[in-house]
C-alpha cells in the first residue's frame, strides 16, 4: 500500500473515531475511505475492517464517559445485550428483505428525528430519567433490540438514532445518551465482528493501524463531549444528521431514477 494511501485512512480513522465519540456516525468516512481506497475488495472484508478499527475506538470512549458521567447502567446493560443477540437477526434478514425497501422509512425517521430535535429547544439539555423498574427494563430491551436489528441489518445512523431514543425516550440529556450509546455501540460491533473474524473477512494490519487512530480520535471527541456538555453534543448531534439525510436521499432518488 503507497504510503500516501494509508495516511489517507489513517486520518479517516481519526476523524471518524472523533465524530462517533460525540454522536455516532464515524461509519460516514471510514466506510466509504475503504470503499474509495479498495474498490475490487470484497464489501464483507472492507466492513469487517470498518468494525475492527470502530470497536476499539468506541469501547476507549465508553471508558473516558464511564469516568466522567454516570452511566445509568439499569437502562443500557439491557439494551446492549438485546442489541447484541438481535443483530444477528438483523444480519439474517437482509436475505429476504432487500436493503433498498427500507431506505426511504429510515430517510422519513431521520428527518423527524431531526426536526423535532430542532423545534425542541430543550429536547435532551436537562438529565431526568423517565422510567424506573420493569418498565425500565421493557423499554430499554425493546429499544436495544430494535436498534440492533437495524446495526445488523443496515447500519448507518445507528449511533445517532440510539441517542435521540435515549433523550426522546428515557429522559436523557444529550451527554448521558450519547455515553449510553457507546455502550449498545460496542455490543453491536462485537456481534458483527463474530462474524466477520471467523470467516477471515479482515485486512488485519490495515484494521489495526485504524484502530489506532479511532482510539486517538475518539479521546479528542470524547474530551471536547464532556468539556462542552449537552449543548455541544447537541449540535454535533443535528449535523451529523443534517449529513446523513442528505446521504440517504442522495442514494434514494439516484437508485429510484
């Protein structure tokens, strides 16, 4: 590999491990750096990369939010694991559900996402858990699950949807949502890399020299999180969205026409 070409990646790694310490989204410049860089490779070998370099650079940033911010445990340990498992069938499902049927919904869901975000000054500055108990439980399962099951299955926006979920649904502010997303980050990652690993879909070294620079990326996103607060996150928060429906109606209306 020319050397120009793995710095090129190198700092894609960099700046998607800082972007998805704050609010998710890193897979919008790592993926496509590799498909760029490696167009004959076989797509499951350039995701298994992708996962390799992202988990290590997620796990780094849940350690840094577990030190600064209280991790409201009860609510994201079940929704990692039900992530977890229910990924899998995610991954199965795109045998009999083609991607592109479900590209407009998650176009439609970004947007409302988005909007309501906007139009809600206060939506997510203010921490105040909503639910406690069994009813805790069923909500953070049935998010965990659903959102896991999307990873498994597409993908893209997973980071930003588990935030506006914890905020929307838990009473999260915009910090502790995005230190909980770490956590089901983590757990999904893990599931899809099950797979990859065994099956050798990896450019070891390559990933490797990745994870290193998503690991650096993600002490600099998680810094300026917890050193701005919610406000910050917030705003992070709408912009990587704003990128993501621009993508999703870009590919939309390109594969319609």
């Amino acid at each position: 590999m020319p050397d120009s070409l793995l710095f090129a990646l190198v700092f894609a790694a960099f700046i998607a491990g800082a972007i998805d310490a704050v609010v998710g989204g890193g897979g919008l410049i790592q993926i496509p750096a590799l498909f760029a860089a490696y167009p004959s490779t076989a797509p499951a070998t350039l995701f298994g990369t992708n996962k390799f370099a992202s988990v290590f650079g997620t796990a780094n940033a849940t350690w840094r939010y577990a030190r600064q911010v209280k991790m409201p445990w009860r609510t994201i340990l079940p929704a990692a694991i039900a992530a977890f498992l229910l990924s899998y069938a995610g991954a199965a499902a795109v045998a009999w559900l083609p991607k592109d049927a479900v590209r407009p919904l998650i176009l439609v869901l970004l947007i409302g996402a988005a909007a309501y975000t906007l139009f809600r000054k206060d939506f997510g500055q203010v921490h105040r858990p909503a639910h406690s108990g069994h009813r805790e439980l069923f909500y953070a399962v049935l998010l965990g699950g659903v959102i896991g099951f999307y990873d498994g299955f597409f993908g893209p926006g997973t980071g930003s949807f588990l935030i506006f979920l914890f905020v929307r649904f838990f009473g999260f502010d915009f910090l502790h949502a995005s230190a909980g997303a770490k956590v089901v980050n983590v757990a999904t990652n893990l599931a899809a890399l099950a797979y990859f690993l065994p099956n050798g879909y990896i450019m070891l070294l390559l990933a490797v020299c990745m994870a290193v620079a998503n690991v650096a990326g993600s002490v600099a996103g998680t810094w300026l999180a917890l050193r701005h607060g919610s406000a910050f996150v917030r705003k992070v928060f709408l912009l990587v969205v704003g990128v993501l429906i621009i993508k999703f109606a870009w590919d939309t209306f390109a594969l319609s026409s």
